[in-house]
C-alpha cells in the first residue's frame, strides 16, 4: 500500500485538538488493514517529521484512528496547520 492509502483523513475532535497543544499528538483515520509500522513509515513520508510512536484503536463506527506522537516539540501543531486541522 503507498501512503496516501494508509493515512485517509485527520480525525478531528475536542479531544484530539487538545491532544495536539498538550501531548504533541495528531490523530488520523486510517485503513483498517494498516499496522503501527506502516502508519509510521507512510507518516514520516508524507509530512517528513520524525514519529515517536503510534497508537491504534478501532471506533464504534468501524474506523480505524491512529494517535501520533512526533518527536520534535510543537511539530504536531505545524502539522495541523498544514493540512488545515487548526
């Protein structure tokens, strides 16, 4: 799978725009047939920023949402703007 495939959409709510200021952690929607590695490896490809660790958890809905933690302090919120979350 080529990364545009593995990472869909950002997942937006209260909690996860709290996420970005306080843990510097973004959060995406991703394919549900996608491991941690291949979330890392396709997020490092699309925003070049160094990933520190991923966490994955399957909605209600049936969504699989990838919480990102990066590295470089405040980079998840240069993140955000980029993509226009923020």
């Amino acid at each position: 799978m080529d990364s545009y495939s593995i990472i869909i959409k950002p997942h937006v709510t209260e909690k996860t725009m709290n996420l970005i200021d306080q843990n510097n952690e973004i959060a995406f929607v991703v394919s549900r047939k996608a491991n941690k590695n291949s979330i890392k490896a396709a997020f490092e490809d699309l925003y070049e920023e160094k990933v520190e660790r991923v966490n994955t958890h399957i909605t209600p809905r049936g969504e699989k949402v990838a919480y990102i933690k990066l590295v470089e302090p405040e980079m998840a919120e240069e993140v955000a703007v980029k993509i226009g979350v923020f």
